[in-house]
C-alpha cells in the first residue's frame, strides 16, 4: 500500500490506463473489461484490474492537473512497477479544425509556462510519447476509421486563468493542437523511469469556437479513446 491507494503489489496490470474521472475509471472498467476488480478506493481514486481479449489491463483515476497526477503515476511506476502509462483524458482543442468529439493523439507536448514548476523537468522543452506506442495508436485509429489527429499539444497548470485563451498564442503558434493538464506531467515521469508512455485525449471543447460537448454525454464519448487505448494495450 501507498498513502494514496490501498492495491497491493500485483493488483496492477504492467500497463494501466489513466482516466483523471473517477466515473470515467468505473465506466471503462464495467464496459471494456472482462471480470474487473477494484483495487483501489482510498480518497475516492478508483482503480480497476480486468482483462481485454484475455490480455491483463489496469484502470487508475488520476484527477486534474500535474500535482495530482504525479502523485499516481509516481506510485504505479515505483512501488508496482507498471511497464505503460496510457492516459485517456479529455482536451480542448486550440484550432477550429480539431472539432468535438474526436481525438487528439498528443506527438510532442509542451508546457504553458517555464516559471510553473521544474519536477523532472516538465517545463523544460517539448517530451514526447513512446514512438511505437504513438505509432501503433495512430495506425489503429485509421483502421478502426476514428476521427483523429495527431501533433503538438500544450499542458496547463491552471484552468481558470486570469489571462483566458490569449494565453495559449504562442503554443498555437508553434501549431500546437489542443491543452490539457496532465500530459506534460506522464510524458517526463515516464520518461524518468524509463516506462513507455502515450496521451490520447478526446475534445470536450474548443477554445477558439467557444463550442463544448454537454456533460451528460461524456462517457458515450469516450468510447472511441477507450478502444483505441485497450486495442493498443493489448499489442503493447
């Protein structure tokens, strides 16, 4: 057991999926898995241990931002030895052409700002995916006929940010395609120990149209990543 989660050494699957929703972990779990099992419950970060065409995969609730997600990323790469971190979170995209409800496949990510925070170096330059992982997901995403693109994205630290969408000029300047906040945080860590790594994100809203999808139809929206994700966990 860790201070943050109650599983055991070997309740987790060499790769894990990282949804930052508690409800998003549950609904992946009892929709995708065969026979999961929770394995964590402590503070309300659910995790779920199950099998996908027969393969073993892991579900873990991260919650929002860096902090937060270094904490479980940290604790599965150290203490049970998790090979992949594959996180399934949502984004804003940050050009008109990436619409709602399609998946942004992060190539490269960079961070909002270089004065916010040095832990393994997260703002130190642009840190990318395992190529193969990034491969694999974005050949499977054209095979499966999923709307998708894959590129540059940002990570933020602050969601409510005094300065608004300005704040994300030179990030699209540079061509960058939607924001999140964790995806700088899995790339480095993994990257510290030496684990594989890949963000797959679905767009909830775009900063540039001001369109967002509604809440009550953000799980239905997340089958598309979920698949991809388990489909390329498996050949991982």
């Amino acid at each position: 057991m860790t201070p943050h989660n109650e599983a055991g050494r070997g309740d987790y699957a060499e790769t894990v999926l990282l949804p930052g929703d508690p409800e998003r972990a549950e609904w992946m779990a009892e929709t995708f898995l065969e026979a999961p099992r929770c394995v964590n419950r402590r503070r309300g970060a659910l995790g779920f241990t199950g099998l996908f065409q027969g393969r073993p995969v892991s579900i873990q609730t991260t919650g929002i931002g860096v902090s937060s997600f270094l904490i479980y990323a940290h604790e599965l790469l150290d203490f049970h030895r998790v090979k992949t971190l594959i996180r399934t979170g949502t984004c804003g995209a940050l050009t008109a052409e990436v619409g709602l409800r399609s998946l942004v496949i992060s190539q490269s990510v960079r961070g909002e700002s270089a004065g916010s925070g040095q832990v393994y170096g997260l703002y130190d330059a642009a840190a990318g995916p395992d190529p193969a992982l990034l491969a694999r997901a974005v050949a499977k995403a054209g095979e499966l006929g999923i709307e998708h693109y894959a590129g540059l994205t940002a990570c933020s630290d602050v969601f409510y940010h005094p300065e608004g969408r300005a704040r994300f000029a030179e990030a699209q300047a540079e061509g960058a395609l939607a924001v999140d906040m964790e995806t700088s945080a899995l790339y480095r860590i993994a990257s510290h120990f030496g684990a594989r790594a890949l963000s797959i994100l679905t767009v909830v809203d775009n900063v540039v149209t001001g369109e967002q999808t509604d809440y009550s139809e953000r799980q239905a929206l997340f089958t598309d990543m979920t698949r991809l994700a388990l489909d390329v966990a498996i050949e991982s």
